[in-house]
C-alpha cells in the first residue's frame, strides 16, 4: 500500500497524505518552486562565469587578483569589524615581534 493517495481534482493535482488532511502538495505548484530554482541555479553559474571572466580581464591588465578579491570582501564587511580585526591583529604581529 502506497503512502500516499491521489485524489481526483479536475483543477490542480493535489497528493495528500493519507489520514492528514493539512498535508497537501499541490503538484503544479511543487513542479512552479523547483523549476524556478532550477533557474536561478542557472543564472548563479552564468554570473559566476562572468565573474571569472572580468578576474581574467583584471589579471590580463596587470591586477593581482587575490588581492582584488580581498579589497571586493572587505567592500563588504563594516568599518567597524575591519578597524576591530585590523587592531588585533596589529597586536598579535607586535606580540610576535613582526
């Protein structure tokens, strides 16, 4: 016996589990979620693409790249957060005698 069952409904394939009537999946709208995923897991491997592309750009005019990438996370983060860390590490480097 299967754990689910399928009850007819001329609008909309909707499975609901048996004895849980809260329980629905509306086929349509399951098939609607994963292909919109599916999409934007496309467009996430088109920019990505992009991205190594203009890092390819950058590095072929003579940019370090590693370090771009530093400034592009720091660009990111609070002035704050990067003042903090900046200091400690400061005074681990001073500790170290570096």
């Amino acid at each position: 016996m299967s754990d689910f069952s399928t009850n007819p409904a001329p609008q909309s394939d909707v499975v609901e589990a048996q004895g849980d009537a809260t329980y629905r999946v509306t086929a349509n709208e399951l098939r609607q979620f994963v292909e919109r995923i599916e999409r934007l897991d496309s467009e996430k491997k088109d920019l990505a693409e992009q991205q190594k592309e203009v890092m390819a750009e950058a590095k072929s005019r003579g940019y370090d790249t590693k370090v771009l990438r530093k400034v592009i996370a720091l660009r990111k983060r609070d002035k704050d957060d990067i003042a903090e860390e900046e200091a400690v590490m400061e005074m681990y480097k001073e500790a170290l005698g570096m």
